[in-house]
C-alpha cells in the first residue's frame, strides 16, 4: 500500500533529489523548455509551479524563499523580471508536459516540459479562436449600417458649411 506516500523518489536519495530538482528548475527558467523523462517532468512540475506563484509576491522575503530552493541569482532575477510578469493574470498550470518518443536506449518515457506563456505556436492559436468563437450576429448588422451612413465628422462639415452661406 502506498498510503501518505506523495513524493516520487526517482531511485534517488533525498539529498540528490533535491539538487537535481533544484537544477533542473534553473534549466527550465533560463531556457523555458527542456527535454527529460515523464517522471522527473512531472516531479518537476510539482517543484516549480509554486515558485511561479511565489514570484508573482516581489518582495524581499519571497526572493529568498525562491532563491533557496532554486540556488542559483541569474534564475531568480528571470523568474522575478520576465516570468512573473508573463503570468501575473495566470492562476496557475504555468507549464505545460509534452510526451515524446521513448528513449532509444533505455525505453524510457521522454517529454518536453516548457513554460505556456513562452510557447509561441499555442499562444497564436489561442489569440486567433478568441476572435473567431463570437457568435452574436449583431456585430454585423451594426458593421453594415455604419458603412452606408457617412461619418460624424463628414455630417457636421457639411452643416457648417451649409450655416455659413
């Protein structure tokens, strides 16, 4: 039985668990995607997205808390400055597991693990179907009536010129 058993231990011992975690986090920050086994993306995941929300917070205490479990000041000044303002409207499910090929050597289950906001590919999908999903049919009506009307300006030239004579 696995009761109370919520950490995946990956075969390794906590300490080296911790450092791979803790690298592999910097990696994903400062590269935004990254290529590893379904296991540690996913054990991954579950490291990451709370930093994520924690920098959304910028002040001097949530720095630390983030620059304790990520070890590195380049990777906490990006995550600070250009991730937290990417995702500030975000409530969470800030990266996104991609499954791939199985390892040619061991079989293993592969997967890209990369942060939404930075892949352009979705992002432009999603942008051009909220466009497209309105159904109202009023919008086209308005649309055809405004371009056989003239303009406001082009009515209040006229009637002032009209005045003036």
């Amino acid at each position: 039985m696995r009761h109370g058993k919520k950490v995946n231990h990956l075969g390794r011992t906590d300490s080296h668990r911790k450092a791979m975690l803790a690298n592999m986090a910097t990696s994903l920050v400062k590269h935004k995607r990254i290529t590893t086994t379904l296991a540690k993306a996913k054990a991954l995941r579950k490291y990451v997205e709370p930093l994520i929300t924690k920098s959304k917070n910028d002040t001097t205490h949530s720095r630390r808390t983030v620059f304790a479990y990520l070890k590195d000041k380049e990777a906490v000044t990006i995550l600070f400055r250009e991730i937290s303002e990417k995702v500030a409207n975000r409530p969470g499910g800030y990266t996104r597991i991609i499954k791939m090929e199985n390892r040619l050597g061991d079989n293993a289950e592969m997967a890209f693990i990369e942060l939404v906001d930075y892949n352009e590919i979705y992002g432009a999908k999603a942008a051009t179907e909220k466009k497209a999903t309105r159904r109202r049919g009023t919008s086209k009506k308005k649309a055809d009536t405004t371009e056989d009307a003239p303009a406001e300006s082009d009515v209040t030239a006229s009637t002032e010129e009209e005045n003036k004579d």
